[in-house]
C-alpha cells in the first residue's frame, strides 16, 4: 500500500503538470502533434518549464531504479520494470540533449495518465479489506479503475505518437539526428507495453474462466499457492530469482541484488 501511494502521489502530480502544460499554456502539442518538430535547430533553447518537467521525470525514473531493485514488493515483471526506467532515463537524458524536449512532454503526459489509473486501482484493491470488513465502495472504485486502465493501456504508443516521431520528424526535419536510435528506444517501449498488455489479458481470461473472483494484481506472487502442501515454505520465486532477489514491505526484509 505505501509503495502505491507513492507512486499515486507522483504520477498524479506529474500529469497533472503535464496536463497543465499541453492545455494551459500556448504548446500546441496534443493538438497538433507534428508541431513537436515545428522549427527543430540543434542546441535551440529549452522552456524553464519544459526543463523543470524533465527535472521532476529524470529525479523519479532514477530514484525507481534504486527502488525497483531494493525497496518495491519484487513481482514477475521487476527485471522488465527495471529495463524500461532504464530505457525511460536514456529517452529522457537524450531527448534533453539533442532537443527533443516538445515530443517528451507529450509522451510523459499520455504514459502517465495509465500509470495514475494502475496505481488508483491497486490501491483500492488494498483498501477493500480491511478492518476485518468488505468495503463496497472501494470495490467499485477498484473494478471501474480497471476498466478504464485496460481501455486507455494503447493510447500513449498509438498513431500519436509513433507516427509523430517515425512519419512527422522527417517531413519537419529531413535530416534529423539520431531518428533511428530515438524511435529503436520507442520501440522497445511499445515491446514492453505488448508484454504488459499480456498481464491485462490474463487478468480478464481469469475472471472470464472463474478462477479469480475479484480485481487483484497478476503480476504478484501468490502468498497462498506457496503455502500448500508439497510446496517450499515462503514464495515460490523463479529458480533464476531465488538467489539474492528478496521480496521487502513486509516480506522479506533482507533483499540484495
């Protein structure tokens, strides 16, 4: 629950920025999104505004790394988790360098909106039982987040963006630096989201076939299953995560990569 609350907290002030800055400001972006490449020149300067997006992004996606592997509950997907802050700081580092700061504020702001949603439901998830009582209203809250992380999952890499930066970038800028190495990290991005997008399809084959009642995390270990009998006592991580990787809040204090 802390480690959710958290990321609730950020993900809601970021965007939020974000959406400040998309819709409170003059940036066209959102609604033209070729206009990221509109009057591109090397070394252009960048927006105290835009600047402090990238501050407030890099310091998070930094600090993830470290959190990722040390402090955060270790789930089935933290080894793709921890690639894809790695990839998100490289993106965030390089678009700063070279000036593709416009694009970056659009993908941050349409990458963070899932992330608020996924966090939100988690958190009702946590909140339902408690007290030794079933709370109605978090339930619902919990099944609508769902819905609506499920729906919006493909709107951050869709046309909007991938065809901004593939299609858009050449017709503004023929000649542009590092087109390849910038839409390959994209990419690897969209890859990423195709492997999460798994998890979501799991989640409704599961309830579509019976055998979960309820919103829950899949990408979770299953504290109960590890308990049955013939099983080995504590979680039953995978043979390659067995040494050295440790759950935390709670769990397994002691956890070193």
């Amino acid at each position: 629950m802390p480690e959710s609350a958290w990321k609730l907290f950020f993900y809601s002030v970021s965007w939020s920025y974000g959406a400040y800055l998309l819709f409170g400001t003059d940036y066209p972006f959102f609604h033209d999104p070729p206009s990221v490449f509109y009057g591109w020149q090397r070394g252009m300067e960048v927006p105290g505004d835009i600047a402090l997006a990238y501050l407030l992004q890099g310091s998070f996606y930094g600090h993830s790394l470290y959190a990722t592997a040390y402090m955060d509950t270790w789930r089935k997907d933290s080894l793709v988790m921890l690639l894809h802050h790695v990839v998100t700081l490289t993106l965030l580092a390089s678009s700063y360098a070279f000036r593709y700061h416009n694009v970056g504020v659009l993908v941050l702001f349409l990458h963070d909106v899932n992330d608020v949603q996924l966090e939100f439901t988690k958190l009702n998830v946590y909140f339902k039982h408690r007290g030794g009582a079933f709370h109605r209203l978090n339930d619902l809250l919990a099944n609508a987040g769902c819905l609506a992380f499920s729906v919006s999952w493909w709107v951050w890499d869709g046309p909007l963006i991938l065809n901004t930066t593939c299609h858009s970038s050449l017709q503004s800028v023929p000649n542009i630096p590092f087109y390849f190495f910038f839409n390959a990290l994209l990419l690897v991005l969209t890859l990423m989201n195709i492997y999460w997008f798994l998890y979501i399809v799991l989640f409704v084959a599961k309830v579509l076939l019976g055998q979960m009642q309820e919103v829950n995390d899949v990408r979770e270990y299953d504290l109960e299953e590890s308990r049955k009998p013939g099983k080995e006592p504590g979680i039953q991580l995978p043979r390659a995560l067995k040494e050295g990787l440790h759950l935390k809040n709670g769990l397994v204090k002691d956890k070193r990569l």
